[in-house]
C-alpha cells in the first residue's frame, strides 16, 4: 500500500461550498430518514403500533429507553415540544456520519478487511459484493462494521440508533451524496474539522434567528467555532516551536544568525518546517522567539502535556501531533511508530462538552496516526486521552437517588455525582 504524503493540504473555497452544501444537504435527508423509521415503530406513542412483531417491539423499546436517557421527554403530548428531537438528531447523526466516515477511511486506503494476521484495505465495493456473505443488509453497514472493529469508540455500532434502517429512497439519496464528492475532499487534513462545522451550520443560524436562552440543546451549535490552518500553525509554532527553539538552537546560534529565516532553518525537521515562529533580537543583537522559550515547561517530552479543554473536531490536537512526532524522533531518537504512539499516550489531551465532536477528533487523530509517512498504514494505536466532559446523568433526580435503596452513605455518593454532573452539558464536568 502507497501511503498519501503527509501535507497540511488543505480544502479550497470551491471545494468547501461543495462540502458544505452536501452537508446540509445531508442533515436533512438524514434527519427525514430518520423520524420517518422511527414514527413507523411508535417510538414517540405511549403504545406500541398492533402490526409490530417481537423484534420490533423489543426495538422499539431500546430506543424509548435511550430517547429518555438522552433527555427526550416522551411523555409529553405536546409535539412542538420536541417529544423525540434529540433521539432523530443523534440517529441521523450516526448514520450519516457512519457512512461519511467509512468513505473517509476506504479513500485512504484505511477501510481495513479484519484478518486477524494479516488486515488489508477493502473498498465499499468489495464491501457490498461480501454483505450477504456477512449477514449485512449493504455494503455500508459491513463497511461500519469493519471500522467499528477499527475503531469501537467512534462507531458505536451496538448504539439501538443502529438498530433501525433508513428506507431505500433516503439510503440512496445518501450514498449519491458521498459518491458526488470529490476526492480530493477526502485527502484534505482540514475537511474532518469541517464536516461538523457544516453539519450544525443550519442550527447555529435558526438559533441566533430565534434569540432564545442558550442552553444545553442550543450551545454546541452555537460555539462551534472552525480554526482557520494558519491561525493553528501561528499559535503553535509561537508555543511549542518556542519551546522546541530554546532546547534545539544554541547560545551561539542566537547571537550569530544573520535572519529569522536562518534560524528557523535551523529547526526544521523532517516533515516540519516553523514557518509562522517568529524572532526577535534584543538591544545586544541577540534573538529569541518573541513569545519566549516557555521555560517553565518540562524538559522532556515525556512530561509535555498538552491540553485542549474545548478540542471540538481535533483541529489543534491533530497539527500539534504533526509537529510533535517529529520532535519526538529527532530528541528521543525513535522510530516513527514509537514516536506517534508516545505523542498519542503521554503528549495529547483534549475535551469536549459535545461528544459528537469527541467522536470525530478521535477519528481525525486516528486518520493522522494511520496516514504520517512511514508509519506502514493502519494499525491497534494507543488509547487516546480525549474524553467528553459534558455529559450529564440522564435520569430523573429521584430515580438516580433510588438506586441507593436505603443505604445512606451510597444515597449521599450518588446526590454528590448527580450535583457534580447536572450542568455538564453547559460547563462541562
């Protein structure tokens, strides 16, 4: 397998709007799809449809039960108040974004066939020719299934979401609108963080349209906020690339170079240059980064953490591995894939209140980790330490106490965690 040059390639307008429309585009169908299937099981009547076998009433079921645990108030008559909003949203979510990210994978030649030896890459067409072999319905779900294999913390395929199929005429629709993008698209280090950017695109304008309190429901739509590349690159070679210049350039070093140019020269690595690392020179002629060498921070690598408390998709958490492997191999003199596993289990952390974005930074970083040149592809990569912070208990107050029964020091543990967690999804945990 020929792997992909790893450059910060990044999408051009023409190829944004594309995304964009498609995403939206997408958003919608997948939304319809999804309250159409869920309707046809009853999951938002109090009684169950008469034509539902066994199997669909045991369905049915599932998803009442993880609907109320999401916050949906299923016992409200009232439809405008959005008896199962949150359940349509995070089933079209999963089932787009399941499709959309297999196509990722399968581009990058990552869609792994599982040979528990010997995993090679698989297309989605190989796919769809293996799933009535697999007991798949379609060569995407069998796609899902192998990814999911790749990588259970993103695609949740036992999730009761997954339980349910989209109707022919919106599962077609979807498919053509993967197929219709370019594929250049899909080799673009900044078109993950996009995808969600997009996909709330539509939400983020109804609700400033609407000018209701922000709460939980409204805020991830909201501050969902895309970095520009270069604005990412200026603030870490002005942070790390600082710190990388005040351990790797020499007292000489400062005092003689002739340029900025010179110096950063001088740093540059395999696979890294500090083309936004700024210098400065004092009254004595000597430079120093403008920012300062960070002195402060560890010496070594292995105690370098570095945390991004609002990670989104995994803009920041993705460059900042871009940069550190190198620095890695060249400081600890190791390999490629000693330094990408130390980068990924002792350099990167990352949180997020919106554990939809958690899904696709792990992804992104995954897809970084897979696609670093040298790295041999696809392969089991340390876990990662990008947590959701925002998730609250899901249950009422009185229901979560109850488990306690009448052991009174259990009942005081669970009041404490549900007073700690109540306003995650706001603050975060």
């Amino acid at each position: 397998m020929k792997l992909r040059e790893q450059t910060l390639q990044t999408l051009n307008k023409t190829l944004r709007s594309k995304l964009e429309s498609t995403i939206k585009e997408a958003r919608d169908l997948s939304e319809e799809a999804a309250k159409a299937v869920l309707r046809q099981l009853g999951v938002d009547k109090p009684e169950a449809p008469a034509y539902l076998d066994s199997q669909d009433l045991e369905k049915r079921s599932r998803l009442r039960e993880h609907a109320i645990q999401i916050g949906d108030n299923l016992d409200d008559a009232s439809e405008k108040n959005g008896r199962m909003d949150r359940l349509v949203e995070e089933t079209a979510y999963e089932h787009w974004h399941s499709m959309l990210f297999a196509k990722f994978l399968e581009q990058n030649d990552l869609l792994m066939f599982p040979d528990p030896t010997n995993p090679v890459p698989i297309s989605l067409a190989e796919c769809e020719e293996l799933a009535p072999e697999k007991g798949a319905s379609n060569g995407w779900e069998l796609a899902s299934k192998y990814a999911a294999e790749m990588l259970p913390q993103i695609f949740r395929i036992d999730s009761p979401v997954f339980s349910v199929k989209f109707s022919a005429e919106f599962q077609n629709k979807l498919e053509k609108l993967i197929e219709d993008l370019p594929d250049e698209i899909y080799s673009a280090t900044d078109s993950l963080g996009w995808v969600y950017q997009f996909w709330q695109g539509k939400r983020k304008k109804d609700v400033l349209a609407s000018e209701v309190k922000i709460g939980e429901r409204e805020l991830p739509a909201v501050t969902q906020l895309f970095t520009e590349q270069y604005m990412v690159q200026f603030l870490l070679c002005n942070s790390l690339g600082a710190w990388w210049a005040g351990k790797k350039l020499s007292e000489t070093d400062f005092k003689s170079a002739a340029t900025e140019e010179e110096l950063r020269n001088k740093l540059s690595l395999q696979g890294q240059t500090f083309d936004y690392l700024r210098f400065v020179r004092d009254d004595g002629g000597t430079w120093g980064p403008a920012a300062g060498t960070f002195d402060l921070w560890p010496d070594d690598f292995k105690n370098l953490k570095i945390l991004d408390p609002c990670c989104g998709s995994g803009h920041f958490l993705v460059a900042a591995f871009l940069m550190l492997v190198p620095m890695r191999m060249d400081a600890d003199t190791l390999t490629v894939n000693e330094s990408v596993n130390a980068v990924i289990s002792e350099n990167l952390y990352g949180l997020e209140i919106d554990k939809r974005c958690v899904e696709i930074a792990v992804f992104a970083l995954a897809m970084a980790a897979w696609k670093y040149p040298g790295a041999g592809g696809y392969r089991i990569l340390p876990e990662m330490n990008i947590a959701c912070s925002g998730l609250s208990i899901g249950v009422p107050y009185d229901d979560w106490i109850s488990l306690a029964g009448r052991n009174q020091k259990q009942s005081f543990i669970l009041e404490v965690l549900y007073n700690i967690f109540k306003d995650s999804p706001l603050l975060g945990s």
